[in-house]
C-alpha cells in the first residue's frame, strides 16, 4: 500500500477513534493498485475521491494528503 494511502487511512481512523482495520475495505471507494500506479508516476497529479463521508485529497505530490470531514 502506498503511503498516502496509510496515511488517509491512519487520519480517518484516529478522527473516528477506531482502529484502521476496523474501517471497510478502501477497494469500496477506489482501486488502490491503480491509484499507488499513478501516485509512482512521478506525474505532478492530484486524486480526489470520497471514502466513509470523508473527502480525500492526495498531491499534487504524493506525500499531500488532505483528508476533510463532510457535513454528517
């Protein structure tokens, strides 16, 4: 697993005060071959996506990641 991808997982689980494998799988949101494919590109990119009523931002480097709470 790409770091930024430990990363979100790591942030939206000490929000939620539980452990990160109690989150469900990140494949239900993403793929996450694909998206550690292109954060290794070496391409200057960003990736938006939503997991568990959360909004992710990773990049435009891969070491960026932003994890915003939606409104419950």
């Amino acid at each position: 697993m790409h770091s930024a991808l430990a990363t979100v997982l790591t942030r939206i689980a000490a929000h939620e005060d539980r452990d990160r494998t109690a989150l469900p799988p990140l494949y239900d949101a993403i793929d996450p071959e694909a998206l550690t494919t292109v954060l290794e590109s070496n391409a200057d990119v960003t990736v938006r996506f939503e997991y568990e009523g959360y909004r992710v931002v990773i990049g435009p480097h891969p070491d960026e990641v932003t994890v915003i709470a939606e409104d419950r």
